[in-house]
C-alpha cells in the first residue's frame, strides 16, 4: 500500500490558528467596505509584530472596534482611546489605534467604495512563486495604493502593509506553486 501524499503548505510554521487561517483565508478574495477596513487595520496592528499574535487576539481587537465597522469606529474619542490602550488583549499602541479611528473617519468621507479603491490596485495574474524568496515585501502596486491613500488621508499604511493586505485579502496569490491552498492553474 501506498504511504499518502504529504500535504505540502507554504512554510508558516506548525501553529494550528495560522494553518487554518493560511488554508482557509489567507489570499483569498475579500471584498467589501467593512471587511477591507478590519483587514487594513490588523494588517496595520502587525506591522512590526509577527502574525500570529494579531491571529491570536483578532476577536478580541473585532469586539473593541465594534467588528471593525467604520461608522461607529469614526465615532470613537479619547475615552475609547484611553479603554482601548489599557485592554491587554489587544495590541496597545496609541499610533495604531489612534490612525484606525482616523482611518474609519477617512474611509467614510471617500466618494467611492473602499473596496473598489483598494481593488483597482490589484495587478494582473502572474506566475505562482516557488520559494518565499520570490515574494517580494512591495510592489509598485502596493507603492501606489499606500501613496494613493495616504493622499486620501489615511495613516499607518505603508507599502509593505499595503502589500500585505494584498496578500491577505486575494489581490495578489502569493501561495508558492506546490501549496496545497494555491489554486490549480498555478496563476492568480
């Protein structure tokens, strides 16, 4: 008999919360005004942090930011400011929370659909990686989407955070080629 295929991942480790969410979410398609706002604000949490530790206190972030949805996050004020830096399940850093309660404000003042905005970033289909040296940290797309937003008035959002949330949300497939959650075609 046969010993059975081994299931081959992109190489995140053996934490049980970042398979399944490697597996089930991570490049992805994600769309959606309230939906890119959370994304664009964990994203933007982890910057300088691994991963795994936004992962691990994302339900705890959705109930403080009111499940991240942008008109009562814009509603937020210094009393939300000092309970959120003094709750430990959350990641406490004032840049942060003060720029996702700026964010929230700036994405309701747009004259478009966040989702569309972030989307008309994402650059054509190319070929599937093969090691995590030919993922780059930015890309000229994630370059404009982070200059474009920054002009819009958003804050904390970088190009490496923008082509994170690229990643993340199925603007880009940085899956490598023999991963198990890459589509078939090997391009996307």
């Amino acid at each position: 008999m046969a010993e059975p295929t081994p299931v081959v991942r992109c190489p995140w480790g053996e934490d049980p919360a970042m398979t399944a969410y490697h597996d089930t979410e991570w490049g992805r398609e994600l769309r959606g005004d309230p939906e890119l706002f959370e994304r664009m604000s964990l994203e933007a949490f982890q910057s300088g942090l691994s991963w795994a530790i936004i992962l691990r206190k994302r339900e705890r972030f959705r109930e403080v930011f009111a499940g991240f949805d942008p008109e009562v996050v814009a509603g937020f004020g210094e009393p939300d400011v000092a309970r959120l830096l003094d709750d430990a399940g959350i990641v406490r850093n004032r840049r942060k929370i003060e720029a996702t309660i700026s964010n929230a404000r700036t994405l309701l003042a747009l004259d478009e659909s966040f989702s569309d905005l972030l989307w008309s970033f994402a650059p054509p289909p190319r070929p599937a990686p093969t090691s995590f040296a030919d993922v780059p940290a930015t890309t000229p797309e994630s370059i404009a989407m982070a200059k474009t937003l920054k002009k819009k008035g958003f804050r904390f959002f970088g190009p490496t955070t923008a082509y994170a949330l690229m990643q993340a949300t199925g603007m880009v497939n940085d899956h490598l080629a023999d991963c198990v959650a890459r589509p078939a075609s090997g391009v996307a």
